[in-house]
C-alpha cells in the first residue's frame, strides 16, 4: 500500500513555542533560545541564511494572542511592544551570528533583514532573519520572490512595525492594524511582476530571475574581493587570508554550520510553506 504524503504541520511553531525546555529540540531544528523567543532554521530557506524567531507562549499572553501579527497588535499596546522588542533583541543576536559566519565563509558582510508577513499559514507568530539576497534553491516560485521583496509591501519590516508604536493613537488603531490584513496580499503575490530587488529589472520568468541574482550575487562577492585586495596591498596581509573561502559549487555545504541536515532525519518534514496558498 503506497504511504500518503505527510501533511504540513501548520501548528508546529505553536508547539515548539510551548515548549518549558527548548533544548529538547534537536540541533537541526534549534538554533538558539532565551527567556522570551526561540530562534529555528527555516525548513525552507529563501536566502543563504535564514531563520525565524518566535516568542514562546508565556502568560499574560496565550496562544492566542501570539497567532499572527495582526493578533499581538490587538493586545494591550505596551504589551505588544514589549513582544516586539523582545524579538528584536533575540534577532539582532541571531545577526551577529549570521554575520559571523559571513566573514568565516565569504570573508565580507552584506545586509541582514527583519520582518514579519501580514498573513502566514501557519500558526504562531513568527520573525523572519535572513540575509539579504534571496539566493537559494528553495526559491522557486513567485509568491515566495514577492513575499520577501523588500519594497513590495507584503514583507513588513521589524523597524517599520516598532515604529508604528511611535504614531499618533489613530494610526495605530486603523493604519497599523489595515497593514496586517490580507487586503494588501491577494494578487501581488502571485501576479505581481518579477522584478530584481536591487536594480528594479524586470525578469519575465523564475529562472531568469534566479540566474539574475546569481549574476548579482556572484558581481558582490567580485566587489568584495576587490576591497580586500586592496587592504591587503596596503596593509601587507597574506593573500590567503582575505580569499573568499565560498565558491558557487561549494555554497550548499559551506553554510551548513548554520544550515538545518533535513535529509538527516532529526528535523521535522512536515514544516509547511510559510504562505497561505
């Protein structure tokens, strides 16, 4: 008898947030915790790094309250904020660590993003971590492109929500919580344009846009290389020293520090797509 395909768990992230003891997750799944969040590698990973921060479920605040986004900025404001700040302070942690591996495998360090969709598939909220160049097998269609496009709309930066708590009461009540509907989602994200997130360039398909970031990726990395030659050349450093130690070939296995083994068999296969379908 054939095996039936397994069936995202959409609640996965609720239950590893009620967890009393996150190291009871293996290290495929687990990065990091503190008190208040937990940080695990995205099953699915849109850029070379990528994870998601979540806030475990403690009271006064229950499952409930921490569904999505819109859910938490219903709670009480200083509530919600002190939420906020808490993922804040668990991904700026996340960064470092991001960046350092940035500097051990390529040498240099490029852009980290934050930030939230409005609406998800699954449940619990979640922060999203990720280097900033989308460049990753696991990018394959165009609602995954435009979810993560850092200027369409749908990806709500972590700096942009803080700073709704900073604006008049009224903003807060209608604008605030009008962003975290799916009213602003719908057709964008799967037919919207393809464009690059760098220079706007219109791409009309998603393997001409991946080869496109790949090009871009690849004309960072020559950038980079280039700076270190030139300190080099003046500061007299060995020549091994300032090398990228990533390859196009060997980019895979080289982030496998901070990259989750799911062919291993300790991670969870039925982590299901972050977007609604």
């Amino acid at each position: 008898m054939a095996t039936a395909p397994s069936v995202p768990n959409l609640a996965i992230f609720r239950r590893y947030a009620s967890k009393p003891n996150p190291t009871t997750l293996p290290p495929s799944i687990l990065l990091s915790h503190s008190e208040t969040c937990l940080t695990v590698f995205d099953a699915f990973p849109k850029s070379i790094f990528h994870f998601l921060v979540i806030p475990r479920i403690q009271p006064p605040l229950s499952a409930r309250h921490l569904a999505d986004l819109r859910s938490l900025l219903r709670c009480e404001k200083s509530t919600a904020k002190e939420v906020l700040m808490n993922l804040n302070e668990e991904a700026n942690n996340v960064k470092k660590m991001i960046e350092e591996e940035m500097m051990k495998l390529y040498k240099f360090k490029w852009e980290i993003w934050m930030g939230f969709h409005p609406i998800s598939s699954m449940e619990h909220l979640h922060l999203h971590v990720l280097s900033a160049d989308l460049y990753s097998p696991k990018m394959k269609l165009k609602k995954h492109y435009n979810s993560f496009h850092p200027n369409l709309g749908f990806f709500l930066h972590l700096k942009d929500v803080l700073s709704w708590f900073d604006a008049v009461p009224s903003y807060y009540q209608r604008d605030a919580l009008f962003r975290t509907n799916d009213g602003i989602s719908g057709s964008l994200l799967k037919d919207g344009d393809l464009c690059c997130w760098q220079c706007d360039r219109a791409l009309v398909s998603m393997p001409k846009l991946k080869a496109h970031l790949h090009d871009e990726f690849d004309k960072l990395t020559a950038r980079e290389k280039a700076k270190l030659e030139r300190k080099r050349k003046r500061t007299d450093i060995p020549a091994s020293s300032v090398q990228p130690s990533a390859t196009d070939d060997e980019r895979p296995e080289k982030v496998a520090r901070l990259t989750p083994s799911w062919d291993d068999g300790s991670s969870d296969p039925t982590v299901g797509d972050d977007l609604p379908s």
